[in-house]
C-alpha cells in the first residue's frame, strides 16, 4: 500500500515539474524580428570649396606686414587717373613706400575704377576715392578695413599739385589715413597748414587743368559737387 502511494506521488511530482520546465521555456522563446537596416538617403549636397584669395583680407593687424613685402615686389609709381573731366598722371614717393605700395595695390584691385571726387573745396582741395555706389563698399569690404599710420617727416609740404592721404573719418587722435582716399592740393600758396598732420605721397606731374577745373565745380552744402564726378579708371603707366 505504501508503495502504491509513493508511486503515485511520484508520477504526480513528475508531471509537474516537466510541465513547470516546458513553460519557463516556451516564456523566454520570443519571435525574432529581422529588421532591414534603414536606407540612408544618398547625399547630394555639394560641398562649396573655401574662398581663394589671392591675397588675404587686410587689416589693422595685417595691413602693414601685407605691404612690407608687397612694395618689395610691385615698384611702380606712376598712375593715370581718367576722369569725367580728364587726365590726370601722378608720380608717387618711393619714400612713404606704405602709402605707394597701397596706392598700387588698390590701382590693380580696379579699385578706383568707377569711384568720384566726392568732396571738392574751391581754392584748396579736390578730394577722391568713395563713392554712394554699394559697389564701392562691396569693394572695400572684399579688400578689407584697415588704416595707415600717418607719415609725414619726409621733408614733403603740401604745395600745389601734391597728393596727400586724408585720415579716417573715424576719430583717432592719431590722425590715421584712410587708404581709400586721397586728395590733392589746389592753389599756387599751397595748403601748408597741413604740413606734418598728413601723409604725402605723390605729385601731380600732368593735368594740373583738370585739377583747377574739378576745383571750380558747383557743390552741396556738404561740399559734394552737384554733378557727379567720376574716376573712370586708374591705371600703372611708365
């Protein structure tokens, strides 16, 4: 009897246990699902190269080593300036070299091209180089934003027919020059009162005509001629 009892206890023992091991199986067998990896859309975007300048973006920190080596290798110093009104040729210093070397740099970057005399003072000045064209401004922005220091213990005075840079309009106790600019000195006495607060860097040395007829002009109250007057091109000569 006790064996019927141990047996059947056995059995039922057994088939539990198997039954328990079958399900904790079947739990931990889960569906696989194979997923196709994601499609990456090809892509077509273009890659803009870097800008390529033939020379770097000028400024105040760059500016003066830029034209240390650039006036080693560009030595000319004479331009023809085409006007509305006529031709005007300038010889410039070698001895204000920074001042000389900018001029020519500008004058191969076509910068004066299209610029005007913007402000002319009858009996003193003639002044040139900016412009309301945003042409002008992209110009400049392109070559850059940077000031020159003033030189002015040459021995050079500012008698008739010299070529002088202006300083910035932005206020520096320094007198900076503003590269762009230039003007040249109109009556026979001269404008010496100028003398050692500006930079001379050239002479006129034919068109002194055309000079006296832009100085005659008619002008705004903010010495801007009525009529624009153009630089049609400047260019290096012999």
């Amino acid at each position: 009897m006790r064996f019927l009892i141990f047996s059947v206890l056995f059995l039922l023992l057994f088939s539990n246990c198997e039954d328990t091991h079958s399900k904790k199986n079947n739990a931990a067998i889960k569906p696989v699902t194979i997923e196709e990896p994601e499609k990456k859309e090809k892509d077509t975007t273009e890659v803009t190269p870097a800008e390529t300048r033939e020379f770097p973006k000028l400024t105040d920190a760059n500016a003066m080593e830029f034209f240390l080596q650039y006036e080693k290798e560009h030595k000319e110093n004479k331009v023809r300036l085409t006007t509305d009104f006529g031709i005007i040729e300038i010889q410039l210093f070698n001895e204000t070299k920074f001042h000389r070397a900018n001029f020519i740099y500008l004058t191969k970057q076509h910068y004066f091209d299209d610029t005007q005399f913007y402000r002319v003072v009858k009996d003193f000045i003639i002044q040139a180089g900016n412009s309301d064209n945003i042409e002008i401004a992209k110009k400049r922005n392109y070559i850059g934003e940077y000031l020159l220091p003033t030189d002015a213990k040459r021995g050079f005075k500012h008698e008739r027919g010299v070529v002088s840079m202006p300083s910035s309009e932005i206020e520096n106790p320094h007198k900076l020059a503003s590269p762009y600019e230039f003007f040249i000195v109109v009556p026979e006495r001269g404008a010496h009162h100028l003398d050692g607060s500006y930079t001379i860097f050239g002479k006129v040395t034919r068109g002194m005509d055309v000079v006296d007829k832009i100085s005659n002009v008619e002008t705004d109250r903010a010495e801007w001629p009525l009529s624009n007057i153009y630089i049609k091109k400047v260019e290096i000569i012999n």
